[in-house]
C-alpha cells in the first residue's frame, strides 16, 4: 500500500516544466555550512563543486560579466539548492545558464531548482537527445525509483543491519555499520524527496556545436558524437584552458549501461586533442593533465579491437567475455563491475544489436 500511494503521488507530481602544465587549482573560500560540495577555484571566475557526503555527481560554475552559468545539476533538487547557496557565497549574479551534459538523473535532475531560484528565464542548454531522453528515460527512472528502486535497496540496508554480516556474509565492521547507515539515511531522504521532484527539460538544444560570446570569455558546447550516452556535451574554455566533460571523464571506470564504446573512442579522441590544462570530471577531483583520459582511451582501444576480433572469429558474448582479457586496466577503480558490461555494449554495437540513433538526413 506504501508503495501504491509513492506511485500515486509520483503521477500527481511528475510535470514537465515550460522550461524546458598551469598553476594547481586552488581550494576558494568555501562556506562553513556547506553540506554537499568542496568548490574549488579552477582559474579566475571557474570554479567546480566536487561532490561530497554521498553527492556522487560533479557540478561546476561560470562567472561572467553579467550572471552565471552552472554545468550539471545533480540528481536532488535540494543537493542543487546547496550549490546555489555556495554559488552565492561567491557571487551575487544570478544563474542564467544551466548546461545540462546529459540526460542521466545525477546530472539534470536538479534543473527545476534554478527555475525555482532565479524565474523562468533560466536557459537551460543540452544536446538535442539529452532533452529527448530526459522526456522519456528520466520520467520512467524516476517511477521506478518510487516503486521497486528504492524500497528494495532500503529492505536489503535493513537487512543488512538487522543481520550483522554484509552481502557476502562477513560480519559487518564499525565502519561498514556506519557506511550502511549513512547510506540507508541517503536512500530513504531521496525516497521521501521525490514527490517534489519535477523533471523540467532543456529550453535550448543544439546539434553539434553551440558558442556563447559573453564578454569575458567564450564558452564552447561540442557534441562530438556518441559517446556515454547520445546526447552527451563538453563544455570548453579556450581562454582559461579548461573542459568540463561530464562522465565522458570520471576519475573510475565509467558507467556504460547507456554506451557506444565504439564512437566513444573517437568522441574522447575529440576531448583529448583540445588545448587544456584541466578537466572538470563527471565524478572525482579536478584533473590537471590528459593522464586519465589517455587510460581511459587506452582501454577503450584495446577493448574495442578485442572485441572486434572476438566478434570476427564467431564468438559468443558469453565466450567474448571469458576469453578478453584486459586485467592490465585492473587499476581502474570499479574496473572488476564495469569492464563485463563495457563489453558486451562493444560486442552489441560491433554486431548491431544496440539501438543506434537514425543518420540525420
């Protein structure tokens, strides 16, 4: 009945909005009561919000002449809430931009804040798929969340804790009682979030290249072609020698449900050969050299030419994956969970059995 009621009140609340080497980075003041980011000063008006306390996705902020702009929203509109608050504790312009990466929760789920923080003029810019498969996959995440996610995932916490022992059966430590707890608190304060949520779409799209001349400096959005997901955005400062990739780039092994390893090899070759000096990371710290894009590419290549020759010798998916071997790359963090499924997307999009979006005409 709990849950009935969940998806009863998630079909009153689910609207669609009408809105649709340089120097090292240093640590900018940061406010004391901040709760959810460290926000670090990147160059001279650049700054990046790293996510903390179980805030897994990135943000960062642009100070113009005029206002504002905000690279990703996290997956909570109250965790956007906080990065507003440390926005303007830097500056009191207001948010004008919104740039959305791509379409996966942790990084758009947040726009309806800005809307809400700064009126309806909010230009909220995303790659046109972005916006499409925010209008579709994100309203379907989000119901699956309220009815099955999310109570399923607090039922095994629970579990856990009333059982003393971990997934595996091994005892459970201080620290692991702790990190569960912290981590049923995080899961139950979103289940009780949602109804507030409204998935609120881009205002722009664009196809392949977008520029905005403001008068400090120009800001470049590249959709360089499919990568992480279809829709995907860097954001690039030429003047500041700066990218914010979104999870093109993340400090771990990338997740690959929404995938084209093949493109992604020449999307993240695009990233690569522009001039910079550091990169804002979907996830992790600010990067200050190519060395983790260059892993990242690294293993792409490999796995994708792995594959093709799996693919070109008759082998199953199944045989593909216990004949690949690319523990070389084992250093990656959550490499072991994330290179079967980088795989078998390889293998699907080697053979044609992901979708692919139709040629434009």
């Amino acid at each position: 009945m709990r849950i009935f009621r969940w998806a009863f009140a998630l079909a009153a609340i689910i609207t669609i909005s009408a809105h649709a080497q340089a120097p090292t980075p240093v640590l900018a003041p940061v406010p004391p009561e901040s709760r959810s980011f460290k926000i670090v000063e990147v160059a001279d008006g650049v700054y990046a919000g790293i996510g903390l306390n179980g805030v897994f996705g990135n943000g960062a902020f642009i100070v113009n002449r005029d206002n504002v702009l905000v690279v990703d929203t996290q997956e909570r509109p109250s965790w956007a809430r906080d990065f507003i608050a440390d926005i303007r504790q830097i500056t009191p312009k207001p948010v004008h931009y919104v740039v959305n990466t791509h379409f996966h929760r942790d990084h758009s789920q947040g726009n309806q804040a800005y809307v809400e923080a700064f009126g309806p003029d909010v230009e909220i810019i995303a790659q046109d798929a972005a916006r499409e498969e925010m209008l579709t996959e994100n309203v379907e995440v989000l119901q699956q969340s309220v009815t099955t996610e999310l109570p399923n995932e607090i039922a095994q916490l629970e579990k856990i804790l009333a059982d003393g022992t971990d997934a595996h059966g091994q005892p459970l430590t201080a620290a692991d009682r702790a990190s569960t707890e912290h981590k049923l608190a995080l899961v139950k304060a979103y289940l009780a979030e949602i109804p507030q949520i409204r998935i609120t779409p881009p205002t722009l799209t664009y196809d392949r290249r977008l520029t905005l001349h403001t008068p400090d400096r120009d800001i470049c959005l590249y959709h360089f072609g499919l990568g992480h997901t279809r829709g995907d955005t860097v954001v690039y400062l030429p003047k500041e020698k700066i990218v914010i990739t979104g999870d093109l780039l993340t400090f771990n092994f990338p997740n690959m449900k929404d995938s084209y390893p093949v493109e992604l090899v020449s999307t993240l070759e695009s990233i690569d050969k522009l001039d910079w000096d550091h990169a804002i990371p979907g996830h992790g710290e600010v990067e200050d050299n190519h060395q983790q894009i260059q892993l990242l590419l690294a293993y792409m290549r490999d796995m994708v030419a792995a594959v093709r020759d799996a693919v070109a010798k008759g082998l199953t998916l199944d045989q593909a994956t216990q004949t690949i071997d690319l523990s070389r790359y084992s250093s990656i963090p959550g490499f072991a969970a994330g290179n079967p499924l980088a795989i078998a997307r390889a293998y699907n999009e080697i053979t044609g059995k992901t979708s692919m979006p139709a040629a434009t005409p």
